[in-house]
C-alpha cells in the first residue's frame, strides 16, 4: 500500500475513467507527450498509469488501449463513434480519428478544430 501510495503522489496528471468498460479516459490536466498519466475512476481509485503520447489537452480523451481502424470507441460503457484510423495507448481521441455516432461534423469544422486544437497529423 505504501508503494502505490507513493506512486500515487508521483503521478502529475490526472484523469477519469467513467466506467469499466471505457476504452477512453477524460484528461483533468493539459497533458504533454510523455507525461505519465494515472487513470482513476469514478470514485476516484487510482487505477493504473500510461504514458503520454502526444499532447493531450484539459477535457480531452486519452486512448486507453491500442485500438484499430473500424472499432468502436467506447465511453460511459457506451459506444460514442467508431475510429477512422488505428491508434495507439496514449493517443489522443478526438474528431482526427474518430466518427462520432451523434453529430456529423461537417469536414471544414473539423479541419477548424484541428488547427486550434494545434492537432499534429500523422
């Protein structure tokens, strides 16, 4: 218990995994590539940590697990919107990468979105 308190202590970014099933985490700090993040849940139990990466900011979800073209993203223990491109554990998840199943983004918001966001494209 002490190591993971310690640990816990140790880990400067935050972020919160709704439910079990969830694929995403939602980022309580702005994240920067390579910051290790440690997941909690929604009684905020320390889970475990990931690594960053790439720049993830405040409010935004991090990729849980390495997840491929075509698969459902899950949030809430809910599918949210299916990935257009594989990614990898501790990528950001967002409107580069992901369809939503409740709004069609026209392309021009998403391309808006993704320079104010400062989005690297890969």
């Amino acid at each position: 218990i002490k190591n993971k308190l310690l640990r816990e202590i140790n880990v400067m970014k935050r972020s919160v995994r709704m439910h079990e099933k969830d694929q995403v985490s939602t980022v309580l700090n702005d994240v920067k590539c390579g910051d290790i993040v440690g997941i909690y849940n929604e009684q905020n139990e320390f889970l475990y940590e990931i690594e960053a990466k790439e720049d993830i900011p405040y409010g935004n979800k991090i990729a849980l697990f390495d997840l491929k073209k075509g698969e459902a993203v899950i949030k809430y223990g809910e599918k949210i919107g299916e990935l257009t491109k594989g990614i990898s554990k501790g990528e950001l998840v967002h409107v580069h990468n992901v369809k939503s199943l409740s709004v069609d983004i026209p392309p021009a918001f998403k391309k808006e979105i993704i320079r104010q966001m400062n989005i690297k494209l890969k």
